[in-house]
C-alpha cells in the first residue's frame, strides 16, 4: 500500500485559545509552548518545519524553537491524553501505538492500517511489535495483550480469542484470512478469530533518532515517534516517523507534543550507576523505570505520567551528573498507594541532601524539585521510611529529568 506524501508547505495551524476543538473535549485553554529554560508561553498560532516550530504569541510575536531546546508543546492544556488507547492498535517496539480502525493489510514485508489519526499508514514489519485485533478491548484488556506481546518468542504468533496461540511465520493477511507457515506447512487463521499477531523481536529495527526526536500524542492515547514534522496543505501535518515512512496526520487530532533526546534526558532512560533497597520486612523491590513499583502505568494527583521512576522505600539510585545543569522532578505517592503509605524524598547532590520533602502520604499534592548540578558528580534519588516502615509505600518520581 502506497502512502500518500503531502508537500512540505509552511501553513500555520490556527488554534484560539477558548474555542472548543471538538464536541467532545469541551473547551480548552490557551495551547502552549513549554521550552527547557524559562515560563510556559501561550500562542494563537504554529507551524512545523522539520525539526523545528514556529509559533506566534497572544501578543503576536514570532518566536522559533528547535526541538533540542523545547520539552513539550500541549494543545489541549486542561486534559491530560490517556497513555495508551483502547480497542484495536497497531504497537510499535518502542511502547507506543496508534488506535486503528482496521488492519487493511500485511505481509512478511509491510503493515498498513487505517485511523482516525493517520487516514492511511504503512509501516514497515520490521517496525512494528505487534497489532491488537479486538476493537472493544477495555484498558484491561489491552495491558493483557500488551503484557502478551513483550514475550520473549522466536518467531511471529497468533493469539486466539479463545486464548489459543500459533507460533510460526506470518505469511499475509489477505480477504480476511491470515495465512502461517508452521512446521513447513501452511495454515490459515480467520482474523475475526484472533484477538492479536506478534511479530518476530528478533528482527524488529529500532530506529529511533540519534538526535532529539517528538514523541506525538493524540487524545486517544495514540502516540508515534516522529523524527520530523512539516505544516501541509489543508488540516494535514506531514510526518516523517522515526521508523522510516512519512505518513499524513490530522491535525485536529493533535493532543502534545513531548519532545526527547534533546537537552533533556529522562532519568529512566539513563543507566543507574548504583541501586540499594532495604525493604522493612519483606523482600527488596527494585525501582522501576517509567513504572510504579508495582509495575503498572504512573499515576499521580489523577494524571498518567509517561516518564519517572517508582520506588519503595528505603531505596537509592545513584546517577552520573557531570554534564548536566539541573535535575527536575515531581514527587508523590502514586494514586495507587493505600491509604498507610507514607514515605520522605531526599535528593543528595556529592553526599550533601539538596531537597528534602518532608513525610508525604497518600493524596498530598506533588512536590516540585529542582536542584542545581553545576560542578556536581554524583546525583542520588532516595525514598526514606517515614511511618508504618514499607506499607502501601509507592514512591513516584514523576518526569524525572536531567538538563543539559
């Protein structure tokens, strides 16, 4: 299936802050542009231009950005993007994926969906983890099928509705039916019967950006990593993804734009350089990188938070500073700590505490840190008992970041 190319054409997306974007989504605020240094800054306008955004201010003023100096742009400021969508949906290897209505086609060579996001998409097998074939799959559902398709496996498989499973070569999916080659024989599948395909890790490409790339969130919960965007004609953005093709995407289907590999670097992207644990009675739970320490998904203050560390207490991560400017973050108990969970975050900058916040419990409001790391060698994170010892204790370090 061929994509269609848009031309790269510099026309400015429209977006007044207090209009209503869509029926369903109610009225936002002002969208924003949120850079590494300094104060959120509203606009009424903005334009893609390949690694780059151009926005023009409530106070109309032009003003430039390139992506290494951003960490974020949110279209939709008073509502938070699920972090994955439901129903059916095409995976990427990175974690994200694109809520689809239909798996119109695939080969041992090339998938190709149809979305509301992207109206046509073909990706290359190889770039893709997996597809989520149920389209009535709740939030439950699919955290099944995802944990399903991490599996480590040998080859592609089949995941049946009736929980059976086939393991073998993907052959196509052709006239509703999926063929496989299984013991040198081949074999069909109705793909109303399957609830997921995975393919084959070992010859997954990851292809994502040596140099700062967007992660592009729709409110869905759909989410790619694209390595350029460039404003189009009519209500398109073309969007060259980190995997390779460049597909057209709809604008108003825009939620944030979250900037990585740029001057920041997310602290669970980086290498631990030293974890201790000290559980109270039970045994040692290791921190978790863009997890609770339970494993599920960040939650604090009502919000999904995409990048963090969870922990329990008492624990400690040691990072490398050197290089970096500051180290920011948001601390609270996740939303899904009982109601005995109670910890204290400290932060040591070359063994001196820089940040200390106090006891927290269950429902407190985050904390804010910042803390300077000029001349700084060594950065520890730690989640300290307060009362009750470990109980219900889940610490979350949420967006948790080094800046450059």
């Amino acid at each position: 299936m061929l994509l269609s190319f848009a031309r790269n054409w510099a026309v400015w997306v429209v977006l007044a802050g207090g209009i209503p974007l869509s029926p369903e989504m109610g009225v936002a605020a002002d969208p924003v542009v949120i850079p590494v240094d300094g104060e959120p800054t509203p606009f009424r306008k903005i334009s893609f231009r390949g690694e780059s955004i151009e926005i023009e201010t409530l106070a109309n003023q032009s003003k430039t950005y390139a992506w290494r100096d951003l960490r974020a742009v949110r279209f939709r400021v008073l509502e938070t993007p699920p972090l994955r969508p439901t129903g059916a949906q095409l995976v990427f290897p990175t974690g994200e994926s694109i809520k689809i209505k239909e798996l119109d086609a695939a080969d041992a060579d090339r998938v190709a969906v149809s979305s509301a996001w992207f109206p046509i998409l073909s990706v290359p097998t190889a770039a893709a983890a997996g597809v989520l074939l149920d389209p009535d799959a709740d939030d439950a559902e699919v955290a099944r099928l995802l944990a399903w398709l991490a599996r480590k496996r040998s080859s592609d498989a089949a995941l049946f509705r009736n929980r059976d499973e086939l393991a073998g070569s993907f052959i196509e999916l052709k006239d509703g039916s999926t063929k496989w080659e299984t013991n040198k024989k081949e074999r069909s599948a109705p793909k109303a019967a399957l609830s997921a395909i995975a393919f084959d890790p070992s010859l997954a490409e990851s292809k994502s950006p040596a140099g700062a790339f967007a992660v592009v969130r729709a409110f869905d919960g759909s989410a790619v990593r694209a390595a350029k965007l460039n404003s189009a004609a009519g209500e398109m953005i073309e969007t060259t993804l980190a995997s390779g093709p460049t597909a057209a995407m709809k604008r108003d289907h825009l939620a944030e734009i979250e900037i990585r590999n740029g001057r920041i670097k997310y602290a669970s992207d980086l290498p631990f350089e030293k974890v201790e644990t000290q559980p109270f009675l039970d045994a040692a739970a290791p921190p978790r990188r863009d997890r609770n320490a339970l494993g599920d998904s960040l939650r604090i203050d009502g919000a999904p938070v995409a990048k963090g560390i969870g922990m329990r207490s008492r624990g400690r991560i040691s990072f490398a500073a050197a290089g970096f400017k500051r180290f920011e973050a948001k601390v609270a108990l996740d939303d899904a700590a009982g109601s005995q969970g109670s910890v204290r975050f400290t932060v040591q900058a070359d063994d001196k505490t820089v940040f200390d916040s106090g006891e927290m419990k269950p429902g407190d409001p985050p904390k804010d840190v910042r803390v300077e790391l000029t001349r700084v060698r060594a950065l520890v994170l730690a989640v300290e008992y307060a009362k009750r010892g470990d109980v219900d204790d889940l610490a979350d370090w949420g967006d948790a970041r080094f800046v450059e």
